[in-house]
C-alpha cells in the first residue's frame, strides 16, 4: 500500500494521471533547466511515465504535492533513486513560481524527509541540486541536509550534493 503523507496544508500521495499535465508543463518550461533541462513533450511524457514506474520497480517515489483545501498539484517531492544515480535521493519540483516563498515546499519536503528516515528506514539520502539553484540549496540546508564534496554525481555531471543523515536530522526544523 503507498502512503500517503498529510501536512496541515498539503496532502502528499502517489502520483497519477491528475498530475501529468503539470510536470509535463514543467519539464516544457525554461524553469525545468534546473533540473535536467526542457524536454519535448513526447520526452517529457516519458519522462513522467517513467516518474509512475519507479514506485512500481522500486516500492517508493516522488509524491504528487497537493493542496489540502483545492486538490490542486503543485509539484513532485519525495524519494528517487533510478538506476543510473550513484546514491538514493530526496528531491523536489514546484511546477510553477506560483507557490515559491509560501513554505509550501518546506512543508512537503520535511513530511518526505520523515518518510525516508522513519518509515524507509535509510541512513542517508542525497539531494543533487544544480548550481545557482539557490532556492533549492537553501532548502536543503533548511532540513539539515550539509554538501558533501567528495559524494558521486549523476552522470558525473558537475551539481551540488547535500547529504540528508537520519542521525541527528533536523527535518522537524522551522
């Protein structure tokens, strides 16, 4: 059975059909450069299918980020780990700046940071974020989560690597 992860303002469950046209804009978009560039729709609808599929290989994944009180889907947060990474991951998008500044992705990334520490049970997770993706370095810090310098990166591509402990973590941090 997926989980499904509440907030006070959000609701954080497996990704479905509801939630294609929106990562899909994503990864059509300039925004999408941060987090391996724009893609065709034809590739970005692979993309998002394959996003589905992880869950299925894998037994955990990104959670579609929902509002509470509309069901809108803001974005994808959660754990990722396909086979090409070097280490397992806690990552996220917001498809739109139209939520950015709100804590809204504080608030989804510390339910997810809770899930893969207390009910995955990791150790550590990474969160590779691209350089000048300041927002998300500083969401990272805002879990606790410290660079780590000599960590692998996909595709040895050059990026940020925060390293996310379940010693010690500071996920519940305001």
């Amino acid at each position: 059975m997926t989980p499904i992860l509440e907030t006070p303002r959000l609701i954080l469950r497996r990704p479905d059909a509801r939630d294609a046209e929106g990562y899909i804009g994503f990864l059509g978009h300039e925004r999408s450069a941060m987090a391996g560039g724009v893609k065709d729709r034809p590739d970005a609808w692979r993309a998002y299918a394959a996003m589905l599929g992880h869950w299925d290989l894998l037994g955990f994944g990104l959670f579609a980020v929902t509002l509470r009180d509309t069901g809108e889907s803001i974005g994808l947060i959660g754990n990722y780990g396909p086979d090409s990474w070097p280490e397992r991951e806690i990552g996220w998008v917001l498809f739109t700046d139209a939520h950015e500044g709100t804590g809204l992705a504080f608030e989804a990334a510390r339910a997810a940071h809770r899930h893969t520490f207390q009910t995955l049970r990791w150790d550590t997770a990474v969160s590779y974020i691209a350089h000048g993706n300041d927002r998300s370095v500083a969401l990272a810090k805002r879990l606790g989560a410290v660079e780590d310098l000599t960590a692998a990166t996909p595709r040895n591509k050059p990026c940020h690597v925060f390293r996310h402990s379940a010693v010690g973590h500071t996920g519940d941090a305001e």
